[in-house]
C-alpha cells in the first residue's frame, strides 16, 4: 500500500482561498435642480439647519461656502472673530444632504452687486464654493432641469486663511455705487419664493413611458393609491412620454395642489388624484 503523504498545515494555509468580499454598491447621483439667472450664474436652492429655501450661486473659485449674515442671525449661526462659522446642516434641493459644514458668514462684493441691481431675479443669500462642490462629480446639462451631483469619497482641504473680508480693498465704495445704480433704474421684481410640490415616489423611464419604481411610505404618492409598476401617462390633459417631460409638468404644481394622474395598470386605465406636500 502506498503511504499517504502528510502535507504541512502551513502548505494548506498558503493554498487556502481568501474568502470573497462582498462588493460595495455603486453611489448614485443627487438630482439637483437649478436654473440659470440673467447674468447666467448656476443657481441652487438649499435649507439650512432644517429652514429655508435660501438662493445660491455656484462658484469653483470661491474659497468657501457663504451665507450673508442676516440669514446666519436668523438662524442663530455665530461667527468667530474670523467670521468663520459652523452649521448642523445644509440640504441643497435634491436632498443632497451635507452636515457639520463650515461657512463664512459674509456678503462677498458679487452679492452685494447682484442683489443691488436685481440681476439673478430673486435675493441671493450665498455662494457654494469650492469646499462644498469638490466633494461630487457634477454634470451640467443645459437643456435638462436638473443637474447630477455624484458624492465622492474626497475630503477637500480647509481653505487658505481669509482676511478679516473676503472683499478685495475698495469694494466698499464699488458695492455702494451698484445699490445706487440699482435704486435708479430701478430693481427688478424678485420672483416669488414657492415651495415645490413632493410627490414622495422614484420614477424611471419604461418601454412604453414612465414607470413608478418605488413609493416612499406614507407620501402623497403611496396615500394617494399609486403602486410599485403603475405606468404614468398624463398629469391633467398634458401626455406624460417620458420622465423629462413628467419633470417639467411637476416642477410646475406647489405644494398641497391636487393633481390628476392617468395610470395604467395590469393593461387597465385608471384615474389617481395626488395631493403634494411641500418639498424644498
């Protein structure tokens, strides 16, 4: 009989198969909307520790996110002698959802300009600077309604030191002619500040149009009988052909308006009325 070969325990170790790890799901983007103001600056919606909207411009040149000081009184947010501050949390539209963020509580001189003159159509509140937009991969695309903000596993460094202003020497003067430029010929009317309506459901493009994917529990969606599968056709009279188009016709409903929804579901027609509640 053959003996039977011993085989050193150290040999079975090394011939071992690692166990395998279980991958990681892919991030998924925020879909931010947004819309560009007159002088074509990117413009976004955000709350602030729960309150809001506030209006901000994006700008990669900007060193920091700011917040004019009046927002910051209201909200009780205190600056350091530096005028550096912190907030609990800032949510851009979209739910995109930041915490601990450190701000600077100043109007820069852009502000001040644009505010003065009426240029973006609404009062701007602050700036999203470099800090904050470094952290996703954003995509623009003009001829959408809202732009992709992918989040990415990078922690932008804190900011060079700012001065006591983050205002270059004599602006003063520069944003003090811009006020009286805009008092004479007169500020253009802001539009009013109107809470988007929430439907509370994830939507996705089907074979034949939009499909309801998943409902968030207790939402005006789930409440209002919409289900898993449920194929969107039309909102009122408009037809309903793709998630773009149902986009643009709920981006113009407020909260807590009633809205009629045609549905097909297991090949029947059905009529679904929608209560929003107020998104951001």
């Amino acid at each position: 009989m053959t003996p039977l070969l011993a085989v050193p325990s150290f040999l079975l170790l090394l011939v071992a198969a690692p166990p395998a790890e279980s991958p990681k799901p892919a991030a998924k983007p925020y879909l931010v909307p947004y819309r560009l103001t007159n002088t074509n600056h990117v413009l976004v919606r955000a709350k602030i520790n729960g309150k809001g909207p506030y209006n901000f411009i994006l700008d990669t040149g900007a060193p920091a996110l700011f917040v004019v000081p009046a927002v910051c009184e209201k909200l009780g947010i205190k600056a350091d002698k530096s005028t550096w501050g912190r907030i609990d949390s800032f949510e851009l539209e979209g739910r995109v959802p930041l915490k601990d963020v450190r701000v600077r509580v100043e109007k820069p001189f852009q502000l001040e300009g644009m505010n003065g003159l009426g240029l973006a159509g609404v009062e701007l509140h602050g700036i999203i600077g470099y800090p904050v937009l470094a952290r996703f991969r954003i995509e623009f695309d003009f001829t959408k309604q809202k732009m992709s903000w992918l989040p990415l596993q990078f922690q932008p460094p804190d900011p060079h030191p700012l001065g006591a202003s983050a205002n270059p020497p004599g602006m003063d003067v520069m944003v003090s002619v811009l006020k009286v430029l805009g008092g004479l010929l007169g500020k253009q009317a802001e539009a009013p500040v109107i809470l988007r309506g929430f439907w509370g459901v994830v939507l996705e493009d089907g074979a034949d149009g939009v499909v309801v994917k998943t409902l968030l529990d207790g939402g005006p969606a789930a409440t209002a009988g919409l289900q898993p599968g449920d194929r969107i056709v039309k909102i009122a009279a408009n037809n309903v052909k793709n998630l773009d188009a149902l986009q643009k016709q709920a981006a113009k409903s407020a909260a807590d308006a009633d809205l009629e929804l045609s549905i097909v579901r297991g090949g029947a027609n059905r009529t679904i009325h929608l209560r929003t509640i107020k998104g951001l």
